[in-house]
C-alpha cells in the first residue's frame, strides 16, 4: 500500500494534498456521469441565444445527456455558462469566467491584428497601394463573399478586409485546388482538425470537394501549436473552429477566420469518420464542461 506524502506533522500541506484528492475523484466521477447521462447536474447555462439544433454542441450536449438550458439568475449559480452568440460582435460585453466568454469580437480585421500580434506578421495590405491580386471579403463574420482582385484598387471599403492571396494548395501538391486547415479548438487549445479541400476557383465557397480528418501534431509543430494556443487566448476563444492556412512558398501558417458556434463535421467528411469526429468532440466537450463546472464551484 502506498504510504500519504504528507503527515499530520506538516497540516497546511496534508490539508492541500486531501483537497487535490477530492477534486481528482470528484472530476473523474463527474466525467463518467456525464459521459454516462447520469449527471443530475448535467446542465450547461446558454446566453443570449441557445445553439440550433444543427450546432454540434447541441448534438453531442444530447448524446451525452446534456441538458442545453437559457441562462438566468437561477441557472447561473454554480453551473457552466456559455456565450453562445453567433454574431461578430458581441454587444453585450464580456462575461468573464464563461465558454466564450471573452470571445467578443470575430471580426477579420480583429483576427487580423491579434494574428500580427501573436506571430509577428500578418496578411492585411493597402490595396490602393499594393501591385497584384488581393482577396476582399466583408469584415463581418460567416459571409463567404470574398473574391479576387488585381490591385491596386482606387479606393477601400471599410466594411470590407484586403488581403494577399496565399497559395495554400494541398499537402500533396498540386495547383488546382486549396486546401484549409479546420482546427477544433476546446479549452483554448487545438484539438484535432479537419483538411478541407476544394476547386480553386471555389476557395470561398463553404461546399468542399474531399475532407480530411487528421491529427493536430501531423499538420502543426509546437511552435505553430504554441502560437495558435496564443492566438486563441488573445481573441478569449476557448471553444470553437478557427481556419488555417498554409502558404506554399514561406511554409508560415495564417489564421484567417474565428468560428465560435460551429455547426460540426463538415460537408465532405465521409461518413465513416464523421462518427469519429464526434467521438473526438464528446471526449473533449465532456473535459471542457467538466473544467468549467469545477471553475464555477470554485468560485472562479
């Protein structure tokens, strides 16, 4: 039998080292409940709106007896609470200690700024100035209106983000087609990812030709792991899908868009890894639950 580190004749460091146990067993009892559908507490607070029925936090939230519930100040005390909120701005203000809490801006032009900050460059051109073609798309989120031009342009909409066009074609080569890197992201740290591949003439449409899931170590080193956990914790991400691309020519990574309500596995995956793909969002949606409620508990 394993014999107590710590002994009555050291109190403050045994009291410390009992409380660690507790938390440990109560966090593995509470995981398998939850993972079991028995949780009684097994709630998760929604605010301002509740995710549709087609979000995959609605899905697994339901495969793992869940219950996705409007926040209120009944509901709010002690239990985990999501900003769930499609919108690029969030209005309403922070709500530190939340999912998404602190994740209030989406904007292009904010994950433009935070990207410069965290890796030190960034994609973001005078178009009025610059000699060549650049991407234009709306600042605002979930558009899918971006397009090509040849620059310079005689003027700039604000409402609008220029780019430089990144030649992301897939890993095996090959100039017919781009290839984005879709990162889960949970607890603000990339989880697995999706290859999502389509025509090059379509690279702003959302239907994909072929997907591809795949692990984050085969598409990202530890430094691009390291700064994109960075980056999400500078945008106050900790749930949700971010896009990545890689450029060809330097191999540096660029984080273009911030989805903070995915909807799930995406068009294209084949039906047989989308199984798979939601296997990996329970486990990692469970821990994050999890987190958050011993967060609550403890005040935090």
């Amino acid at each position: 039998m394993r014999r107590a580190q710590h002994s009555f004749s050291e109190p403050g460091r045994f009291i410390q080292a009992a409380v660690k146990q507790v938390r440990h067993i109560a966090y593995h009892k509470l995981v398998r409940l939850v993972r079991q559908g028995r949780a009684p507490a097994a709630k998760l607070a929604c605010w301002p709106s509740m995710p549709h029925p087609y979000s995959v936090v609605y899905r697994v939230s339901h495969q793992l007896g869940i219950r996705l519930v409007p926040a209120n100040n009944a509901t709010l005390h002690g239990m985990p609470t999501f900003l769930w909120l499609d919108d690029t701005h969030v209005r309403q203000g922070a709500r530190p200690g939340w999912i998404n809490g602190q994740c209030i801006d989406i904007s292009k032009n904010h994950v433009e700024r935070v990207h410069q900050q965290v890796f030190g460059y960034g994609l973001q051109v005078d178009a009025t100035t610059h000699q060549g073609p650049v991407v234009v798309k709306s600042d605002a989120n979930g558009a899918h209106d971006g397009q090509v031009l040849l620059a310079p342009l005689p003027d700039m909409n604000p409402l609008f983000v220029y780019q430089r066009v990144v030649d992301n074609r897939p890993p095996e080569g090959g100039t017919d087609r781009v290839c984005d890197l879709r990162t889960c992201i949970f607890q603000g740290r990339p989880t697995f990812a999706y290859l999502k591949l389509r025509a090059k003439s379509s690279r702003f449409s959302n239907t994909n030709d072929e997907v591809r899931l795949a692990q984050v170590a085969d598409l990202f080193d530890a430094r691009e792991v390291a700064q994109i956990t960075a980056f999400c914790h500078d945008m106050g991400l900790d749930y949700g899908e971010i896009d990545v691309v890689r450029d060809h020519a330097s191999g540096r990574i660029y984080i273009l868009d911030v989805n903070k309500t995915p909807l799930g596995p995406p068009n294209g995956l084949a039906v047989k890894y989308q199984e798979v793909a939601l296997r990996l969002y329970r486990q990692h949606f469970t821990d994050m639950v999890v987190a958050f409620a011993q967060r609550r508990g403890a005040g935090n």
